[in-house]
C-alpha cells in the first residue's frame, strides 16, 4: 500500500487537530473564535430571531459565550466534521469494496456457519472509473452530511441538555437555599446583601446560589435595582420552580409586605417539597434495585445455565461465555453505576467553601508590635524600641524555626499520626495497599504464562486475594470516617439549639461555644475542642470555624459554619438565626435516615440475589461438571451428531470451572459496589460489600470445589 493513500486522511486530521488545540489553549481558541465570527457572523446575526430557545439555552446554561460566538463556531465546526466525514466516506468505501471483492467460496469458508449468508455479498466484479468516481462521490456526499449535521444539532442540544441538568440541581438545592436567605434576613441584613451573600457561596448552595450570581452582576455591572435584577435572573433561570419563587420573592418586595414571612412561608413549603421529592427519589431507586435484580443478577446467571446446557449437549460455548463475564457482565454493572450516580441525590463530602486563612496567617513577623515586655513602646514608622533591639536576633531565630516546621507540618502530621492521616482520607490506603497488589499479581503472571499459553486458573486466586488487600483495609478505614462524619452531622442539630439557648440567656456565641463545647456531643465535642483552642491561640471565631469546616469536608456542615460566620458579621443576637439552622439540619438527618432504613431492603435484596447466584454457580462447578461423562466426548463431536448427548473434555470441563469462579468474583465484586451504592448513595460505601461477598466466593469455592 502506497503513502500516497494516507494524505487525505493526514488531512483530514489536520482539520480536527485545531478544533482538539482549542479544548486545551486559550490562543487556539481565540483564533477559531475570531475566524468564526468573520466567516459566518453575519449569517448568524441575520437569523438570531428565528431561534430565540437557542439564546435562552445558552443564557439557562451559563456559557461564558455570546449567542453570535456559539453559534459562529458551530457553522465553522460542522463544516470541518463535513471535510472530515467526506474522507471518511472514501476510506470507508474503499474498505467496503477491498471485503466485497473477495469471492463467495473464500468468503464462506473464513465466516463463522451463522453468518454463511453474507458470503452471497461477495465476489463483486470491478468497477469502471465511472461507476467508481459516483459511488466514491456519493459516499463522501452521504458520509460528510452526517457529519455535518450531526455536529450542528449535536452542538445545539447541549446547551439545553446542561440547562435541563442545572434546572435539577437548582430544584435540589433550592430548599437549603431559602433557609440561608430566610435565616440571613432574620438577622437583620439588607436583602441586596442577603443577595450578595448568596452568591458569593455558590460551593455550598449549589446552582441555586450561582443564579443568585446573575442577580448580583447586574447590581454591580449595570447599576440595575434590585427588583429589575431579581426578574431577568427569574427569567434566565431554567428552572420553572426557581422562576416561580424568583417571581413571587419580587410581588412580595415590590407590595411592600413582610419579607420574613414570606421566607418563613417558602422555607416550610420547600421542606415539605423535599420530603415528596425524596419519596419520588426512593420509588425510583427501588424500582431500579428490582432492574438491578432482575437484568444483571438473574439475567446473566440464566444465560450462563443455559450456555452450560448447550455446551454440554451441542458444542463448545466457552467464548460466549467469556464474552458474557468478562465483557458483557463489567459493562451493563458500569452502565448502571453512571446512572444510578445521574439519578440519585448522593450525600458527598462537600469541597472547601472557600480559602481558608491556614494557621500561617498569624506569622510572627506580620503581627503587629504594639508594646515590648521592657516596657518599650514601637514606633510606628520604624518599629524600633530599646526592648526591640536586643530581643531582634533571637525573633529573626523564632521565626526562622517557625518557618520550617510549618513547611513540614504536613509531612509530619502524615507519618507522625498516620492513623489521624488515614481517617482523614480513607483513599489513602490506596497508596500502600495498590502497589502491594499489583506486585503480588506480577509476582504469580509468569506462572499463568508457563505452559506457552495463558492460564488464568494459575493466577486468579492471587488476583482475587489482591482485591482483598486492596478492599479491606479501604473498607475499614472508610466505615470509621463514615461514623465519625455521621456522628458528627447527627449532633450537629442538638449543638445549635445548645447554642441558641446560651445565646438567648445572653452570652455572645464566643462565650455559648466555650461553655457548649463541654456538654456531651460525642465527636464533635472534640472538634469544638479544636475550635476553642484556635480561638485561644489568637484565632478570630470566624477563622476557627472554617478551619472546622476544612476538617470535616461535609456539606451540611459547610452550609451551617456558612450561615454563622456570615450571619455573626450582621448582628450578635445569633439565636433566631440558630434556630433556623437546627430545623434546617434536624430536617436533612431525618430526610437521610428514612432513605438509610428504606434502602436497607433493596441492599438485602442484592445480596439475597448474589447468594442464589453464587450457590447456583457453586453447584455447576462443584456437582454438575465432574459428574458429566468426558470419555469419547471428542468422538462424539466428530460425528456431528447433535442429537447424541455429547458430554465434556476434561480440558473442557476446567474452562467451565474456571470460568464459573470469575463469574462469581466478578459479579460479587459488582453487585458489593452497587449495594453500597444503594443503600449511601456513595460508590465507595460498597468497599466493604464487595470484599464480604469475595471473601464469601473464595470460601466457598475453596471448601466445595
């Protein structure tokens, strides 16, 4: 084959190689961007108002882009996709040509029986130059018109589709976002700062504060008033509920009547709608743990029975059923991974909220010297006193050392209490558990490759026993954090009211923490043990509790050091505000415990469904293949007769075998991750499921089999 064959396709990547540069260089993309805009700009303009859901999708979605911008780069994109699919169509034609010119005979004898039929395609004759040059043509035509077309309505459906995505999780958001701003306005706050607090915490409250964003650039770019700014963010919002509590927040502000109530009002309305969509939520999740069942558990196990049968009756089944555990098997599981994460509303650890001032803040050298232990007052120009002088040697010493240790705090904190490290982050077991496995596995590969082919019987069980080093430390690690997490957030609600009532009785929230803080909390006691103390070493209560909020890594927890830093910075008479937020947080445990004691059953229900798989699986392997007949098993095949009962090879009947065991290990390992899935919502929380249920198929096949 001639080099000159591949110059349309080097072409051909040399369209695409811009459009793949401009996902990850800014210059690329300024330079598609311009070349767009100068080329089909003006055609874009000239038909804007006849597609006005386009521009609303792409204001709903939030793109930082001008409608004239998307719309250019789209033109320009589907017209490179056509370049690129009309050299596809020839490369594709010229395949098709190369296969159809085989002839029949050759053709039938290389196709499987199943697929004799196909043979009749072959044995095409040569076309003429003619005949070439319109079907070439007409490949090209048909090919890059997909393409094309495919990337321009490609292009505009995901702006709807990222709209449609943010219209969900600002209805998610949505009832935790009212609380914020109705807690906000009880503390006595202006609603355009209420607004501008909002937005500014778009990593706590979600799309729901990010739309509040829209309002706030308006105020601040454009100078529009509040009211005007709270409609266009109503109408650019793509979600209908937002819009409707968007419109109703201005009714209420323009009548002139009570914002509190009104808040109050929307507050209780949300929890109840969070209640229902909870329910919804469940009834799904219970619906697709019964699909889960029935498609990827009893499913695959009836299909491999009835491969087995036919195995053993008419011929050799092993590739399908390889194809089925090893491919067909991981993939549908992985499937229903994405989507079970698409539908569920998990309860994730929240990301930091914000830079958080570290300890470093109060470095010796940026504090201010206001008086010397001589009795030595600094100046303020020269910071020079007589006391300052002879102590300058020893403080440049201190805070050298200083230096140092807070460069390797980390290190220390990491290897000095690894336990404290572990819990902190579970994932990093993964660090010793991961090279420990696979340097188990490639310790034992040259003995699956020892006979010149591959064995996989030689080396699965150190495979399956590697899963096992990885699973169970993680499993165990990541169960302590849970609990300590969930203990935490379960005391969260009582600690509030605690601090409600000691604000109430008048002492301010410094003073409430400090005497809180010794009463019975569990493990929060000891984190409010580590806020104190920051407060004591010169820590604003501000500082303190974000420095908390780093430590714990929860959303609930981010939402309620959010509202009390910001409402502390309006008022000290913190109990109403506290108030609220213990509602709002006893309200979120409850909703979490019924979803836990709801879930239960359907996590009960897929390990009921592994046990009967297993055991079926156990039995094929453990009873049904030794007692099958191998002698003559061979003859009998030879005759071609498929009406005789046929039986096993020996060599046969140790592929079954093995392949039932991977069967187990892998639909074990599968369904624990979906079980925890289920019943947390979080993948990882199937860690421990899935090394129960390893554990359980290595048992069980050592000891039966």
């Amino acid at each position: 084959m001639r080099s000159v064959n591949f110059v349309p396709l080097a072409l051909a990547l040399a369209c695409l190689l811009p459009i793949v540069l401009s996902r990850y260089h800014a210059r690329v993309d300024r330079f598609l961007t311009r070349f767009a805009v100068r080329t089909f700009g003006s055609y874009i303009d000239e038909f804007r108002g006849e597609h006005p859901t386009r521009q609303s999708a792409l204001r709903a979605a939030q793109f930082p882009t001008t409608y004239r911008e998307y719309g250019s780069k789209t033109m320009l994109y589907a017209a490179i996709l056509a370049v690129v699919g009309s050299i596809a169509g020839i490369y594709a034609i010229w395949a098709v040509l190369l296969v159809l010119a085989v002839d029949a005979e050759t053709m039938r004898e290389a196709l499987p029986g199943a697929l004799e039929f196909l043979a009749n395609l072959g044995g095409v004759p040569a076309l003429s130059p003619g005949e070439l040059f319109v079907l070439i043509a007409l490949a090209c035509f048909t090919v890059g018109a997909v393409a094309a077309s495919g990337t321009y309505w490609l292009r505009w459906w995901y702006p709807r589709y990222v709209a449609d995505a943010r219209s969900q999780r600002i209805e998610r958001a949505l009832p935790a976002t009212v609380s914020f701003i109705y807690a906000l306005s009880r503390s006595g706050m202006a609603f355009p700062t209420v607004i501008r607090i909002v937005a500014r915490h778009e990593e706590t409250y979600g799309e729901a504060a990010a739309e509040f964003e829209v309002a706030v650039r308006h105020m601040d770019t454009f100078g529009t008033d509040v009211v005007t700014a709270l409609q266009i963010m109503g109408r650019r919002s793509p979600s209908p509920q937002f819009g409707e509590f968007t419109e109703n927040l201005v009714s209420v502000l323009q009548s002139g009547h009570s914002l509190s109530e009104f808040l109050e009002r929307q507050y209780r309305d949300y929890q109840e709608e969070s209640e229902t969509q909870q329910e919804r939520t469940l009834e799904l999740l219970s619906t697709l743990a019964e699909a889960y069942v029935t498609v990827l558990v009893a499913g695959p196990l009836f299909l491999i029975t009835i491969l087995v049968v036919i195995g053993i009756a008419v011929g050799d089944t092993l590739d399908p059923l390889q194809a089925l555990i090893y491919g067909i098997l991981p993939l549908g599981n992985l499937a229903f991974v994405i989507y079970l994460s698409v539908v569920t509303d998990s309860i994730v650890p929240g990301s930091e909220t914000a830079e958080l001032p570290s300890r470093s803040t109060a470095f010796p050298s940026d504090i201010e010297r206001r008086a010397n232990a001589d009795g030595g007052v600094a100046d303020a120009s020269t910071g020079s006193t007589a006391g300052e002088a002879d102590l300058s040697v020893t403080a440049a010493a201190n805070i050298e050392r200083v230096g140092y240790y807070r460069r390797l705090r980390a290190v220390r904190d990491r290897f000095g209490d690894p336990k404290s490290a572990l819990l902190e982050r579970p994932s990093r077991t993964l660090f010793l558990t991961v090279p420990i496995a696979v340097a188990a596995v490639l310790w034992q590969l040259p003995a699956a490759f020892a006979g010149g082919g591959f064995t996989p019987s030689a080396i699965d069980d150190v495979v399956a026993a590697a899963l096992l080093v990885v699973l169970v430390p993680f499993a165990v690690v990541y169960e302590l954090h849970r609990r300590r997490i969930r203990a935490i957030e379960a005391a969260v609600p009582d600690l509030l009211d605690r601090l409600a009532s000691v604000n109430e009785a008048g002492l301010s929230i410094v003073s409430a923490i400090d005497q809180v803080r010794e009463s019975e909390l569990g493990p929060l006691g000891a984190e409010l043990d580590l806020v104190w103390r920051d407060v004591q070493w010169g820590a604003d209560l501000e500082t303190a509790l974000r420095r908390f909020d780093r430590r714990i890594r929860t959303r609930s927890v981010s939402r309620v050091v959010t509202l009390l830093t910001e409402a502390m910075n309006a008022s000290g008479d913190l109990a109403t505000v506290l108030r609220i937020a213990a509602r709002q947080s006893a309200s979120d445990r409850r909703l979490e415990r019924e979803r836990a004691q709801t879930m239960v059953e359907y996590m009960i229900v897929v390990y009921v469904s592994f046990l009967v798989f297993l055991f079926i699986i156990t039995v094929l392997a453990a009873y049904l293949l030794p007692n099958l007949p191998t002698e003559g098993a061979e003859v009998a095949r030879g005759g071609g007769d498929a009406g005789t009962f046929s039986g096993l090879s020996a060599g046969e009947a140790d592929a079954y075998g093995t392949l039932f065991y991977h069967a187990a290990l892998v639909q074990g390992l599968l369904s624990g991750l979906i079980a925890g899935q289920l019943s947390t919502g979080e993948l990882r929380a199937g860690a421990k499921h899935a090394a129960i249920m390893i554990a359980l198929t290595i048992g069980l096949f050592a000891l039966v089999v």
